[in-house]
C-alpha cells in the first residue's frame, strides 16, 4: 500500500510512519519545514515540507498523493491557556489546522484513493469529555473532526473507501508534556505532581504511548477492519469508555 501521513515527524504520526514501513508500504509523510526526519532510511519515503494549514502547502501534498491507498490526518495543534483569554484569531488557528486540514485533505486525497482505501483521523478523548477547560478549543476542533469522519464515510462508502477516527487518551507525545506543563504552571504544582493526578483519571494508572496508537492506526489502514467505516475508536486506558 501507498500511504499519506500527515504530522510525521512526532508523536502519533512519527510512530505510526515506523509502524507502516515495518510492514512495508510504501510512504508519503508530511511536516513542517523546521522537522527532523533523521530517523528515517528514505527508502519507500517520500518528504513533504510544509504547513498543512497553508493551502499552497496542502496543493502540493494533494498532487502528490492523488490515487494512495491511505491517508493518516495526524498533524494537529494545540494551546493551553484560561478559556476565557482565546480570541477569535486563536480559534481560527486552532480549527485551520486540526479541521481545515483534515477535511480539504480526506476531501480530495479520498475522491482519488481506490475501493478498499481507509483514511484514518486522529482525533481526542477531548473530543468526548471535558475534564480542563484550559484546552477548550482544541477540543471543539477534534469533536468537528468526529463529525467530517461520519460525513466523509457515509459518502465515500459506495466507492469502498473507509473513514474513521481515533480518540486518544493520556498519550507519551510532546503535545501532552506542552499540556502538563502549562498545568503545573497554572496550578503552581511540579510537573510530577500533575502527570499524577492525570494519571489517577486513567483506570489502566498509566499514560499509553504512541506506538499503541500506531498499531490501532495500522489496523484500521488494513483489510482487517474491512467492514468498519465512520468509527471514532477511543484508545484512553478505559478513561473514556463510550
């Protein structure tokens, strides 16, 4: 398979792009231009430099990857800071990369893909409950993402091409440390003491890591999950549970 991952170079989207060349497909992987791709071969990759909340940008990836077999929208933003202090323009930030992106993407990269393609979203437990405000327009942007998911399935069903998405939990990624920290900042806590209590929230007492979300990705790239389409999947040790 021939396969598109956006926000490549880190977190979800860094494992999931070593989870599929491990099983041998062929990738086209996207980030911003200041990314590191070190940790690649090259071989059966193809880089792409760019914002995905640049529409020239996203021209490119789109040219690029018209007739893949998969696409993973993982490249997402978040900030951090009292609900009450977001202006608009931080909104329209927020929802250029985490909604935008996603749906110009699986628009027109999924009107290409064959019967039997799969596009996967990352989305966030966030999306499902609220435990901290602080982060309350990240969250608006991935329940938009649930929503485009079950358009974009419904739609391209006849065509035998899947949509679903992915609601991570407390995952091991830079994004989360940028979120605990500015927790403990807020409640003038040390680090520790925050991850703990986030902890506590999660009935397996762990975060997960992103090679778990990776493998979920992967399956639900694969024939193996054939007949699952306009799913928002939860992968949060139980802390999100329907």
């Amino acid at each position: 398979m021939k396969i598109t991952v956006t926000g490549a170079a880190s977190g979800i989207g860094k494992a999931t792009v070593l989870k599929l060349l491990e099983s041998g497909h062929e990738l086209i992987v996207i980030d911003l231009p200041d990314s590191n791709f070190d940790f690649l071969s090259k071989a059966n990759v193809q880089i792409i430099l760019g914002d995905v909340s640049d529409q020239s940008d996203r021209n490119v990836i789109i040219a690029a990857s018209t007739g893949v077999d998969g696409l993973v929208n993982a490249a997402g933003r978040i900030e951090t800071r009292n609900l009450l202090d977001y202006s608009i323009a931080d909104i329209r930030e927020l929802f250029s990369v985490n909604f935008e992106s996603v749906w110009d993407l699986t628009a027109k990269i999924g009107a290409t893909m064959p019967t039997g393609g799969a596009i996967v979203n990352i989305s966030s437990a966030g999306a499902k409950v609220v435990t901290n405000s602080n982060v309350g327009p990240y969250a608006a942007t991935k329940a938009a993402v649930l929503s485009l998911t079950r358009t974009f399935a419904f739609e391209f069903a006849k065509r035998g091409v899947r949509v679903n998405a992915i609601c991570p939990g407390l995952i091991e990624t830079p994004m989360q440390t940028k979120v605990s920290e500015q927790l403990a900042k807020d409640q003038n806590l040390p680090i520790k003491d925050v991850i703990q209590k986030r902890i506590e929230m999660i009935p397996l007492n762990r975060f997960g890591n992103a090679s778990e979300c990776a493998d979920l990705i992967s399956f639900l790239l694969s024939s193996e999950s054939s007949y699952m389409t306009g799913q928002a999947i939860n992968i949060s040790g139980g802390w999100i549970t329907s």
